[in-house]
C-alpha cells in the first residue's frame, strides 16, 4: 500500500457559493430559547455567522492544515486521509489519534505537536511519539466513502493495515475519544498482540446492547452525584442526534449538506452541551474554532456519511474475538474529564480494560484536546512512559 503527499486545497467557487448560501438563510423563528433548552439558539448563531460571512478566513486556517503533512492512502478500496508528523527523540512510540463525531482530524491541533516534539515544548524528547491522525471513514477527507457496513469495529481493522502496511509499524498505540475510544477498544480487545497500550479519554462498551445498563451499584457514593445523573441526563435529554443518526441518517443529510446554517447549528449545540464551558461555549472555542469544523465538514460534503458511521456502528454490532477477560486486554489509561457526556464507573472500568492508570482531571469536557490539551499531552506521556 502506498501514500500520496496531500495539501488541502479548497477552490475558490465553493467558498463563493458557501458564502451565497449563507447570505440567502432563510431564518426560523426562535421563542422563548434563551437558554438553549429548544436547540441552537438563534442570536448567538447569527452572530457567528456574521462573523462567517464578515471576519473568518478560511484560507488562513488552510495555511495553518497545511503546516502539517498530509497523506492520503486507499484501504479496503476507501480513501484515508491522515496526518503524519514523526517523533523527535530517542525511540518515539507510534501512536495513531483517533477522532470521533462531531470532530475532526484538526481537534488535535494543539496536542500533535508536543506530543511529536516534547523538548520544543518544555518536555523530555524520551517521551516522544510519531504521530498519526487519520481522519474516519467518511469523514473529511477520506471520502468520498460508497461503501456499507464501515464502522468503528471495520475502522480499527483499517487501521492495523495503515499503521502496518502503509508505515511499516508492527507495533503501535492508540489513543481517543467518542468514536475513537471504540476503535481503540476494538484494537485492544482484537488486536492485543500489536497495541503496546491504548489511551482513552471516554469508556464504551463494545457491544452496544449494554449502552446505558451499567449497574446504578458499580457507582461509589461520591460518582453517583457526579457522574451517573450526568449520564442519565443525557440519555433523557441530549441524545436525540443519535436516536436520528443511527436510524434515519440520509433524510437528515439532504438538509446538513444543503444548508451551511443549518450543519453548523447542528454541530454547534454539541461543541456546547459536551464542552466544559458553563453554557458560553467561546470559553472552550473561539469562533474560528468552531467555523474551521463546520467548514472541515462543509467543503468535503461528509456530514451524510459521518451521520451514517452511527447507523453502521448499531446495525453491524460487534462480534467478540476471544472470550478472555478483561475484555480490552492491551494496557489501559483512562483520562476522566468530569464534564464529559457521561462517565461509567471505575469499577465497571476496572472490570472491562486492562487498566493501569485512571486519572480524574480538575476540569474538562468531551473535547479535551481542544479545551484541556496540556492535561492529556502530559497523562498521554505519563502513561505510555513504562512502555519505552
């Protein structure tokens, strides 16, 4: 398998019709929704979208893509789009970061390169990686994806022949969140012979009957309060986009796909509810933060089978490969960010990966490296230390 060298490159009439679209919006109406309890709400997102229209330069962000190197490859007869940046120091441990929804590759902006390159940023070059960064089956740039089935259980498969037999690394780590955090499972559950260990900062049970049947039991007292209310919380109130996602995806595109307005709506309400920012979202992202992921989406058309990586992932379940236990058998940390969606017990943890290093972080959401990327770069480091 080969990889090709790749700049993003977006053409100058689809940012003219971008900006078209979004001067003809075609706004609803918002009542009584100042608190966010209907969905998006209308004056913040006009405001972005003024600033879209007034102040945000896509080409700078472009530039600041392209800082880094891209590749694109073809696994499976489907396109991967991935970033490469290798390790400064003595023995730098491969490890591939892994995105979830509504992310992108470019949520770990702030962690590549301190990761890579610890002595440029106040570290120990012994603690370097090489560092990888695809972006997921349908998402971004690895599209355009026309292929049933491909999930989070087939995208860790995937990525065994990317690390493999594209980068020529035997062995490997992972790391990740949302659905990053499955494909890291998967890999230390089917692959424990060549993950070195895996480093998630969100906990999912493989096989998705048992989402949100954790025993009320596992929870000590002092994560009752904290974390299981959270989470039931969520499931009542905050997964409607999944309930859609995983079901009814393609009717839901024709509209994200169609309407700049509308995706980012869509996306915004998430980077804010799963965000540790109190309900002012610009505390975590800047305006260009979110306007950067909105158009990542935009401008590759791949909200449609991003949606649909949630309707595979629960119409293709996982298949156990052994029935040891635990049943991640490669060497686990878990990073807890309090404010996360939701956080399942350390006990239930305990039972499940093969942990060897549970940290509970002072602050942080779904999206830790973007709002806390000093915190994870140093508990990514501390845990794969003992590996070198």
């Amino acid at each position: 398998m080969k990889k090709t060298p790749f700049t993003v490159s977006v053409p100058q009439q689809a940012l003219d019709d971008l900006r078209g679209r979004l001067e003809r919006t075609r706004w609803p109406a918002d009542i009584a929704n100042v608190n966010w309890q209907y969905g998006t709400n209308e004056h913040y997102l006009k405001e972005l979208v003024h600033y879209w229209l007034e102040e945000y330069d896509w080409r700078k962000h472009e530039k600041a893509i392209n800082s880094f190197a891209h590749y694109q490859t073809e696994i499976e007869d489907i396109p991967i789009h991935f970033l490469h940046e290798p390790g400064k120091g003595p023995r730098p441990i491969p490890l591939i970061m892994n995105h979830g929804w509504p992310w992108t590759f470019w949520d770990f902006q702030k962690v590549i390169r301190p990761l890579a390159d610890p002595a440029a940023h106040g570290g120990d070059p012994g603690d370097a990686f090489d560092i990888v960064v695809p972006s997921l089956p349908g998402f971004g740039f690895s599209t355009p994806l026309d292929k049933q089935g491909i999930n989070f259980l087939r995208t860790a498969d995937m990525w065994v022949k990317l690390m493999r037999d594209v980068l020529g690394y035997e062995r490997f780590a992972a790391q990740g969140a949302d659905w990053g955090a499955g494909i890291c499972a998967q890999l230390g559950h089917k692959y424990a012979d060549q993950v070195l260990g895996i480093h998630i900062h969100f906990m999912l049970p493989l096989d998705f009957s048992e989402l949100n049947v954790v025993d009320r039991t596992l929870y000590e007292p002092e994560e009752l309060d904290r974390f299981y209310d959270r989470q039931q919380r969520f499931w009542s109130d905050g997964s409607g986009y999944s309930a859609i996602q995983r079901t009814r995806p393609q009717t839901l595109s024709y509209g994200l796909n169609d309407s700049p307005v509308g995706l980012c709506a869509w996306m915004l309400e998430k980077r804010r509810d799963w965000s540790d920012c109190g309900g002012d979202v610009e505390r975590r992202f800047t305006k260009d933060d979110l306007l950067t992921t909105t158009m990542l989406y935009w401008v590759t058309q791949s909200i449609g089978t991003s949606a649909r990586y949630y309707y595979e992932g629960f119409h293709n379940l996982w298949q156990p490969s052994h029935d040891r236990t635990p049943v991640v058998q490669a060497p686990t940390g878990l990073a807890v960010f309090p404010e996360d969606i939701w956080v399942l017990p350390k006990r239930w943890a305990e039972g499940y990966y093969n942990v060897k290093r549970w940290t509970l972080m002072p602050s942080g959401g779904h999206f830790a490296p973007m709002e806390e990327p000093e915190l994870l770069v140093d508990d990514i480091r501390a845990f794969f230390r003992p590996f070198r």
